[in-house]
C-alpha cells in the first residue's frame, strides 16, 4: 500500500508501553523505542500499516492530518 498523502502515523503515548512489536514488523525500519515508546520516523514510513495489528494495545493508527 502506498504511503497516503494528507495522512499521518500515530503512536497514542497513552496506550503504548513499548513492547516493540510494531517495531519486529515494520519492513522500512522506522520505528523506534525512545524511553520506553515507539516513535516513528514519520517523513519515512510508507504507511503499509503492517505494524499496526500488532500493537497489543491499539496505540498505531494513520490519520488524517489536521
């Protein structure tokens, strides 16, 4: 799926406790743990949203930008 324009990635820093498994599937490699969150190079994620099933806790998701 190519990358959407006028659309964002978002990790909800509530939800997310870094437990990396959005990291072990994402195949561009731009997600990172940053104190214990996954942070996502946003101007490099191709918005294939492989990672984003995989969150536990629902904290990945692509939205519109606002």
């Amino acid at each position: 799926m190519p990358r959407k324009d006028g659309y964002t990635f978002m990790v909800d820093d509530d939800r997310c406790y870094g437990c990396g498994a959005c990291i072990a599937l994402c195949p561009v490699n731009v997600l990172n743990l940053e104190s214990k969150l996954a942070v996502v190079d946003e101007k490099n994620c191709t918005h294939c949203r492989l990672c984003i099933p995989s969150c536990p806790v629902f904290a990945l998701d692509i939205k519109p930008e606002i």
